[in-house]
C-alpha cells in the first residue's frame, strides 16, 4: 500500500517532536507500506524568514521571497531524512522541483499544473521513504514558487492523487475536525468523518485545520483525507464523500477574527436558521451587523470583543 503523510510544523518544532513524528513514519513503514512524507518548515520558522527579510527590505521581491521561504520546508526535509536514517530506515529527501512539482508562474500563490513524479517512484522502488518539502513547486522559468498558507497540505494531497496513493494522511497538533475550535470551546465534539462539503465550507470560513485547496483537490479527485493527531493516538476524523443521509444537518461553527465572522456549516444552515441565530444573539446582548447565507453555510457578523461569546451561543444553539 502506498501511504502519503504529511506533518505541520508544530509536529516538527524541536528534535524531540522531529523523533516522534519519524516513529510514525517507521511504523508506516514497517507495516510493508510505500511511504512519501510530506512536511512543513518546523515551528515559527517561516515567520521568522519573513521578519528578517522585511528587516532587509520593506518590499521585498516576491521572486526572492519564495527562493528564502523555501528553505523553511526544504530543512525539515532534510533532518526528517536523517532522522529516519538513525532509526534505520532508508529516506531521501527532495524539494518541490526535485520531486517533480510545477507550478504557475505566481509567486507566493503558485497553483500546481502538474506533477512528474518519477524520482519519487524511483525513490519508493527502492524500498526507501521519499520526504518532501511541501508548500512549494517549480514555475516553467525555474524558478522556485510557493503556494501560499497552508500550501504543504496541498502538496500532500497532490502528491497523493498523481501517485494513486491508497491513503493521504494529515498529522497536526489537534487530534481530529472538531464541531469548533476545542482550545476556544472545551465542549466541542470530535467529528469521526466529514464530507468533503462541509469540510471546504468550515477551511473557507476561518478553520484552520485544513487548508481550502487541499480540501477542493481531495474532492476533485475523491481522495479521502484522514486527519491525525501527531501527539498521541487516536482515530481522527475521515475527510471523504456522504451521502445525504450520512451527513448531519449542522456539523460545525468557526470563526474569522479578521472578518470578525461566525458560520455555521451544515445543509441545513439556512435562512430559517440564520434568522434563529440572529434573534438568540440580540436577545443575549450580541448586535447582529450584518448577515448572508449559501448553500450549507450561515455567516454572522458582530462586534470584535462579541466575537467569542457569539461563537459559544452558536456552538450551543446548533451542536447542543
């Protein structure tokens, strides 16, 4: 079986955490699977790079600022691949354009045209790990590109489909999609399996545990997506297809503090619902500022200091 995992920085942030997150891949691989681990740059690094080159430049060239960025994912590749050596596993690492990743021409959004992935199949031929550096590609100038926030779980989920990859599997710091942020609601309920609707409604209304274009491109290509706690074991949550019957009427609530939103995500999140919502919060002392529906998706606009309160009254109302 050929597995893709990918692991966030958080996972990666020191060598302790680097260790454990090599076990999982041993464990993988001892299981007989192919394997391709996919990772982000460790802990807080690509903020820092940022922050240094705006030190530099206050404009820095987008052209450079994806050749520095880069570097972030390209180093954890590379200590991911030594460390699985010391556990004995034969690994290699690549960048994006060594493992066959093209992109468009935009640098710091870069949408991927196409992937080659012959190294890499070379590479799991021979029975080692291929680690590769996510967020990022190759433009048809050669010239290194990136692909935005978020962007190594789009390359996970990329490389996955072009391999035909039987299993994509996405380790974070949480251990599954919950009904709402569990660090801001305590009560919030994990979800064993998502469709990929919902799912795409919540990343694009300010959850973060999956990047939106990860999630469009699994539901392009009906790549179910498994989301994993690198921390501790568990069965997390099953990103794929539902039927209608199979998915609840309202699966989640999320927030975004720059819009200073609340939606509620679900098919029955409708106008009816969304004049319910509004009535609750004016009656606790919350000013609804604005409104709007789609399809599956009711979004809420209050104060900046209501934000939070907003959310737990709606978490409430539609989860219990």
């Amino acid at each position: 079986m050929l597995i893709v995992q990918k692991f966030g920085g958080s996972s990666l942030a020191d060598p302790v955490r680097l260790r454990r997150v090599a076990g999982i891949c041993a464990e993988a691989r001892k299981r007989g699977n192919q394997l391709v681990a996919v990772v982000s740059a460790a802990g807080d690094s690509t903020d820092a790079l940022l922050e240094t080159a705006h030190k530099i430049h206050p404009h820095p060239p987008l052209r450079e600022l994806d050749a520095l960025m880069a570097t972030g994912e390209q180093r954890s590749a590379a200590l991911m691949a030594i460390m699985l050596e010391s556990l004995g596993h034969a690994a290699r690492s690549f960048s994006g354009w060594q493992a066959g990743i093209h992109t468009d021409t935009r640098h710091g959004e870069a949408a991927i045209l196409r992937i080659e992935p012959r190294r890499l199949l070379e590479t799991l031929a021979e029975g080692k790990i291929a680690v590769v550096a996510g967020f990022q590609g190759v433009s048809p100038r050669e010239d290194v590109t990136t692909l935005g926030r978020g962007g190594s779980d789009t390359t996970a989920v990329a490389l996955a489909a072009a391999l035909e990859a039987e299993r994509c599997e996405i380790y974070t710091d949480v251990d599954g999609i919950y009904t709402a942020d569990p660090r801001l609601l305590p009560d919030a309920r994990l979800l064993r399996e998502i469709d990929y609707r919902d799912m795409l409604r919540l990343a694009r209304a300010g959850s973060q545990v999956l990047h939106p274009g990860s999630v469009r491109l699994a539901m392009d290509t009906g790549l179910p997506v498994h989301l994993l706690s690198s921390f501790r074991a568990g069965e997390g949550s099953l990103v794929r297809a539902l039927s209608e019957a199979e998915r609840p009427a309202l699966v989640g609530v999320t927030r975004d503090e720059a819009r200073s939103t609340v939606t509620v995500v679900g098919r029955a999140a409708d106008s009816g619902l969304r004049e319910e919502l509004s009535r609750q919060l004016e009656q606790c002392g919350i000013p609804v500022r604005g409104s709007s529906e789609e399809e599956g998706c009711v979004t809420l606009t209050v104060a900046p200091a209501q934000l939070l309160p907003a959310l737990e009254l709606c978490h409430r109302a539609v989860i219990g």
